[in-house]
C-alpha cells in the first residue's frame, strides 16, 4: 500500500515538473552564418543555412554543450554550440561557456523517430541508414581526379632545343656583365 501512495505521489510530481521541462527551451542568437544539420556532427546533411544574427530555439546540448538541438523558421536540427550565444546577466554570452549555467538540459541523440518527424520529406531521407551514415548503396557525388602532370620529352637523336634566352642577361659568367638586379653572390643571399 506505502509502494502505491508513494509511485502515485512521484507520478503527481512527474506530471507537475513535465510542464516546465518541455518549456525549458532557450532562445538563443547565431553569431555568423552556420549550418543547422540533421544530427551533431558535420557528417550529417545540411537542413539549412541560419544567418548571422538569427533567433534560434535551443531545445538541448550534447555533453560540453558542442552541439544543440535547435529550431528555426519551423525547421528543426543541429547546430554546433559554438556559434550560438544568449543574453545572461547583461552580456552576450557563448552556449558553450554559459550553458549549463542557465541550465540548457544535456541531451542525447538517436535518430528514432526524430528523423522520419522532421526529415521524412527529405531527398537524402531514404538515401541514410537510420545510425546516421550514408547507406553502403548511397553514391556520393564522385570528386574529380587532379590535372594530369606532363612531362615534355627529352630531344631524341641527337637534338638540342632552340637556344634558351634569360630575360636580364643572366648571371656573371653566363653570358652577361652580372648587373642583374636579380642576381647576388652567394654569400649576399
């Protein structure tokens, strides 16, 4: 009977802090232009791009307040901490150092049913396995190989190139007086 009365009260308080848990969003600001992503991590695809000076809704942090779960303009997603800032004790202060002080929560993150809620209607959606990484069929846009390097071919037979000219005559000893202003001995170098 005492285990009832007492999983009742805690139910009761449960139900009275839920409230104030769920409004404990935080309205922050960006401080530059920052991408809001599909999880905590620079790995996950872009939702979009927040500008400078934006509010932001911050939901939580991950440990050491890196990333935050944020919305925006009805979008919702992740932006790192360090470009988020709020007003506390009359200054403009960083997520990161001054989380935990107005008690932004630290969350977790999986994918569950947070990505088929607000990325369902995404292109890449379906392209994703549900841990967050491309799926081993996802193709990613292939990077173009680097400039193929030429090397001219040595004279065959016997052949010397064309005389080669230096412009400003050259070094001393090479053909010209050595009043080059490009020119110094060795040990002027």
């Amino acid at each position: 009977m005492k285990t009832r009365s007492l999983l009742a009260g805690l139910a009761l308080i449960a139900a009275t802090l839920l409230p104030e848990i769920a409004s404990a969003a935080t309205t922050a600001y960006t401080t530059g232009n920052v991408n809001m992503r599909a999880g905590p991590s620079t790995r996950y695809p872009r939702i979009t791009t927040v500008p400078h000076g934006a509010t932001v809704t911050v939901y939580g942090c991950t440990q050491g307040y890196s990333w935050c779960d944020s919305s925006y303009r009805g979008l919702r997603g992740w932006i790192s901490g360090s470009y988020l800032a709020f007003g506390y004790q009359g200054r403009h202060v960083l997520v990161p150092s001054y989380g935990y002080s107005v008690g932004i929560p630290i969350i977790g993150f999986s994918i569950g049913s947070y990505w088929p809620r607000y990325y369902g209607r995404y292109d890449w959606y379906d392209s994703w396995d549900r841990d967050g990484r491309p799926s081993r069929w996802y193709n990613p846009p292939s990077r173009r190989a680097p400039p193929r390097v030429v090397h001219p071919q040595p004279p065959r037979s016997g052949q010397m190139p064309g005389r080669i000219v230096r412009p400003g005559g050259g070094p001393s000893g090479w053909g010209s007086s050595g009043n080059s202003p490009y020119w110094k001995p060795d040990n002027q170098r």
